[in-house]
C-alpha cells in the first residue's frame, strides 16, 4: 500500500470515529480524557525513552539547544501534561451549547448551537506535548484528531499517541479519534493539506516557513496560527522597576516559546533610565541584545540591529532594540514588524494604555503584565489548540469553542412559508 493510500485509509477511519465522537455526552468525554491522563502517567518511562531517541537524533543533527529544550520531555513535563489533560475535562462541553435564540413572529422556535468541526487536522513542530494538547481539546470538542508533528519528535510522537490509543479502547471514544498520518516525508504532509472532503479544518502550528506553505498550498480550510514577533514598549509614564522586571521575565522565562518578548521599545524621555538598568539585566541573563544606534549608545556590547532584526522571531536569547519618540511610534513600529501576536505596554498612564490598546492591532495586548501570558491555560481555556493571529472566528489562544461550529436548529409546529 503507497503512503498516499494509506493516508486515505487512516484518514477515513478518522471521520468515521468523529462521526461517532460528535454525539457523545460530556460524560463520556471526561472519562476518557482522565483514562489517557492516567495512561501517560503510568508509561513515563515507555515516553521518556521515545523522547530520547528524538533528543539524541536533534543532538546530532546539529540542533539548537533552545530547540532541543522544546523537544525534550521529562517526568515532570509529562506529569504537567496529564494534568492539563485533566484541566481539559473539568472545563464545560461547548457542544449542544446555545449561541444564541428566539421564537421568530411567525412562531418558529430558532437555535443557534454549536457542533464539533468534525475532523482536524495539525501540523506543527518540535514540541511533543502539542500531541496531547491537540488530541485533548479535540476529544472534548467532539472532533477527531490528524496529527502530523515534525519528523524530530517522531518516536515521541509515536509513543504519546500509542498511550492515548490504549487508554481509549477502554473507553466510550473511538480509538481513531486520535491518530498520527502515516509517514515522515515532506509528501505526508501535502497529503494532509489536499485532503479535502476527509479533513473539515488544518491547523498549522510553528514557524512561519510552515504556517505560510500551509496557508498557501492547503485546499483543505485553514486556521492560521501566526508567529510571535512580540513587542514590549516602555512608556515615558513607566514604573522602570516594573519595566525592567517585565522585560526580563516576557524575554527569559522561556525564549523559545512563541509569545516570549523578541523587540522591546522604549520611549526616549525614560531611556536614560531604563536602558542602562535593562542592558545590565538582560546581559546578566545571557541576552545579545540587537539595538539602534541610540540604544547602542548605552553600551558597547549592543550588536547592531539590521532590518531582519525587527522581523526576527528568535526564539532564543536574542531581543531587538529601539528608542521611539512617542506611543504613536511604537505603535507605527509594531504595526510594521509586528506578527499581530501579543505586544505589552508598561506604564502608570491610564489614558496612554487605552491609546496603545485601541490602535494596537494584535491578538492580545498586555497593559503592565509580561507577553508570557497569552496562553490558553493561563487565560483559564486549558491547554490551547494554537494561538491564532487571523481575524476569523477565531483569535488569540484557541480553546474548546473555537474548535467548534454552528448550525441552526429550528422547530416548528407544521409551518408552512406562504
């Protein structure tokens, strides 16, 4: 059997196990969800041993650290993992929900529900535990999982889905509700892409190399997911206390996430005061900081920033630098280099964080609060599915109800239209 059949068959198989998953109650959901997180806890070291293949295979391939770092899975991260699978479950089913209602003059009862997507499709990179996340919020939404990871967390990968698969034979889930797509090669993945009719969504999650082929290429319907080119702006009316700490903790706390801060802008009136305190803290912390001239004149080890500076998205301990003249040019640099991801604002001006909110056109904005919190668990959704930077339906970190749909219900009694 080639790969494209066997994609066929696995895909299939998918959309039967959501034609069965739709109508499950909460109940049934729940169960299963506390069934894989129990499974995942119990073959920690069946995963772990997967994971070091891939961790060892990265190693010798000559990549990052900070790459490495999102790959790598530990008892503690898969522990962290189930218990997100965990939060999923307690969170309410959005399916049957009502959007919205009324009886129309003519009597008819109308109804707005909504419904699962039916079969979702991801691809994304690096980090195993996307698997899980995935698979989680689609079992609970009433969809059923495709997933298509990079080839270096294959085994990782492979193994995860494997413990889900087991934990959902004891249960009232199809089994094929979570699967992987067959195969490593660059073809699996226009597999999935071109599968419309058998896939209803994709969902790109990683760099911006993948999101855009997937954008450009995929016949199937796509949720795009954006890169996080995020900027955190220091405004003359800021705490520089808070600023410095802010700054630290969106660039550091984890760098190779997509919402960790990759610009900072500071205004040129608290430039005196920030700057220095900032270069100091974020060399301390092993940050190259990439700079303009002005802010290059606070230090001798700033590098020079050139135009792909302000577009990078580093994902390591690297951050761009400017001094601006005003909010409206902070706001005109974001809107330029932005990736519409997060951006954050440190001030004690409450009329100059309504100006940055209302023109800052991202998914979320931050007012005196690190871009590390734009994140589905730390907004209180669960483990999210991606973080969308489109202007669809769904924007932001997405949840369980931005992997649903609506449809109509309307109940009459013999209407008849005239």
């Amino acid at each position: 059997m080639s790969e494209a059949e066997e994609f066929v068959r696995v895909a299939r198989r998918a959309r039967e196990a959501a034609a069965g998953l739709g109508p499950l109650p909460r109940t049934a959901k729940d169960e299963a969800l506390h069934r894989i997180a129990d499974a995942l806890l119990e073959a920690v070291p069946e995963i772990v041993e997967a994971n070091a293949a891939d961790v060892a295979r990265a190693r010798e391939n000559g990549t990052s650290e900070y790459m490495i770092d999102r790959l790598r899975l530990s008892e503690g991260r898969i522990a962290a993992i189930a218990d997100a699978v965990r939060k999923v479950a307690a969170l309410p089913d959005p399916v049957g929900e009502t959007v919205r209602g009324n009886v129309l003059p003519n009597g008819l009862e109308l109804r707005q529900v909504r419904v699962p997507l039916g079969v979702v499709g991801m691809i994304y990179e690096g980090r195993p535990n996307v698997t899980v996340d995935a698979a989680a919020l689609c079992l609970k939404s009433g969809n059923a999982a495709l997933l298509r990871g990079s080839s270096s967390a294959h085994d990782s990968n492979t193994a995860l889905v494997r413990v889900m698969q087991r934990a959902l034979a004891d249960s009232r889930v199809p089994v094929d509700a979570v699967q992987l797509v067959p195969g490593t090669s660059r073809e699996s993945v226009k597999h999935l892409m071109r599968a419309r009719g058998l896939v209803d969504v994709l969902i790109p999650r990683g760099g911006a190399s993948l999101i855009n082929s997937v954008v450009q290429e995929s016949t199937v319907p796509v949720i795009e997911t954006g890169v996080g080119n995020c900027a955190v702006y220091v405004d003359a009316a800021a705490d520089v206390d808070m600023a410095v700490e802010i700054l630290l903790n969106a660039k550091t706390q984890r760098p190779s996430v997509c919402n960790a801060a990759e610009t900072f802008l500071v205004h040129a009136d608290v430039a005196d005061a920030f700057v220095p305190r900032a270069l100091e803290a974020l060399r301390n912390a092993g940050v190259t900081v990439h700079g303009d001239d002005r802010i290059r004149s606070y230090g001798d080890d700033v590098v020079a920033a050139t135009e792909d500076d302000w577009r990078a998205e580093y994902l390591s301990l690297d951050i761009a630098a400017r001094v601006v003249d005003s909010l409206d040019d902070a706001v005109a640099h974001i809107r330029e280099y932005g990736s519409g991801h997060t951006e954050a604002i440190v001030t004690t001006s409450q009329p100059a964080a309504k100006r940055f909110v209302a023109l800052v056109d991202s998914a979320a904005v931050m007012v005196n609060a690190s871009t590390r919190f734009t994140d589905g668990e730390e907004f209180g959704f669960g483990a999210e599915i991606g973080i969308s930077t489109q202007k669809l339906h769904a924007r932001g970190p997405m949840g369980l109800p931005e992997l649903t749909s609506t449809k109509y219900v309307v109940t009459g009694e013999g209407h008849l239209r005239g």
